[in-house]
C-alpha cells in the first residue's frame, strides 16, 4: 500500500499516524505539489494528498475517508469509536480541524503569493477565526484526553499553524496538551517538515 503524500500535510499526518498506531506497513511516496507527477494525478485527478493506492491499484481518498480505510484493517479499530455518539463526536472533531488547516492553508497562500501586499483584511478574518478556533479547544479541551482521531486531527492542524504561520501558535493549556501529544511516537514521527 502507498501513501502519496508531502511531509508538511496535516490531512496526510493523520492517515501516517494511523499507519504508525496499527502498525500499518504504509510505502511513503513523497509528492511535489508545485510539480504534480503523472502517478499522483492518475491516482487523484484533483491532485491532492494524501491519495492512498491499495496493491490492487485501487485508490482511495480524500484524508477522512483513508483515515476510516485505514482504522478498519485488521480487525481492530482503535482511532474511530464504533457507537455511533462517539463516532460521530470524534468525526466532528476532524472536520472541525480539517476546516482549520484549510484556514491555515488559505492564509499562507495568500502572504506567499503577495507578501508585500498580501490582502489584510482577509488576513485579519482568518486569523480571527483561528483565534476562535483556539477559543473553542481550549473550552473543549476535555473532550480531547482520550488518544483518537479526534486529538491526532487537531494536533496535526496546529502543528501545520506552527509551522506555516509561527505567529498564531498555541498558548495555555492547549499549548501544555498540544507538547504532550506531540510526544507520542507516532505523533514525534510525524511533526511537518520543510521540504
Ligand atoms: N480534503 C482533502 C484536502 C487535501 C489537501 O488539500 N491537501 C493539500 C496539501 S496539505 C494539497 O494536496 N494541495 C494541493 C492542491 O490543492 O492542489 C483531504 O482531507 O485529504
């Protein structure tokens, strides 16, 4: 199985940590967005990662559904709970932060693409709401403690925040929550480089 991915996507992180928590063999096939390959878009006609190709050449994608994919092998479910409250509850939670990476992306298109006169109010509505973002998880932080989907897709959004936008890191006690998950192994594995 191969993961077509770049080492800085938090949508991608997500499905690596899975991989990694289920002990999962996953081939990790780096991608350059900025020069798509012919295998990424025969895979993906959006181009995007990750894209997971089955040994059968069966593809799947988009990051929410390789993630469930993935949680499904082997028999043992571990990262989505099952019933449907808590299924739900941890979903929520990883559309919320695939929402917030999406943010985070747009945000850091937008001072790449024009950093001397990127678009400020834009800027400012966005970062405004990663604010609000923050705000909520730190209301909401208690129904991050158990290890899931749920956490492992904030953290991932945050750790891309962090990375691309180093100004709008977390502070507080989500800052303390977000050192400690990014300690697991599999998390430590995974922190978004630079290529
Ligand atoms: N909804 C998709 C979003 C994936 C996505 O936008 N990935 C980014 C990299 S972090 C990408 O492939 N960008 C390239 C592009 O949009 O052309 C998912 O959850 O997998």
């Amino acid at each position: 199985m191969k993961l077509l991915y770049t080492k800085t996507s938090p949508y991608a992180r997500k499905a690596r940590v899975i991989a990694l928590e289920k002990n999962i063999p996953l081939e990790l096939v780096d991608e350059d967005l900025q020069k798509k390959s012919q295998r990424l878009l025969d895979a993906n006609p959006l181009g995007k990662v990750p894209t997971l190709v089955l040994d059968d050449g069966t593809t799947v994608f988009d990051s929410p559904v390789i993630c469930q994919y993935l949680d499904g092998l082997n028999g043992q479910v571990i990262m989505i709970p099952r019933d449907i409250p808590g299924r739900f509850e941890v979903l929520k939670w990883e559309a919320f932060a695939d929402d917030l990476t999406a943010s985070a992306i747009n945000l850091y298109r937008e001072k790449v693409r024009h950093p001397q006169d990127f678009n400020k109010e834009f800027i400012a509505a966005g970062e405004a709401g990663i604010g609000r973002a923050y705000t909520y998880i730190e209301n909401n932080l208690h129904r991050l403690q158990i290890f899931n989907l749920a956490p492992v897709a904030v953290a991932s959004a945050i750790g891309y925040i962090h990375l691309r936008l180093p100004h709008l890191k977390v502070q507080g006690d989500v800052q303390q929550w977000f050192e400690v998950i990014s300690k697991r192994p599999s998390m430590a594995q995974t922190i978004p480089a630079v290529q």
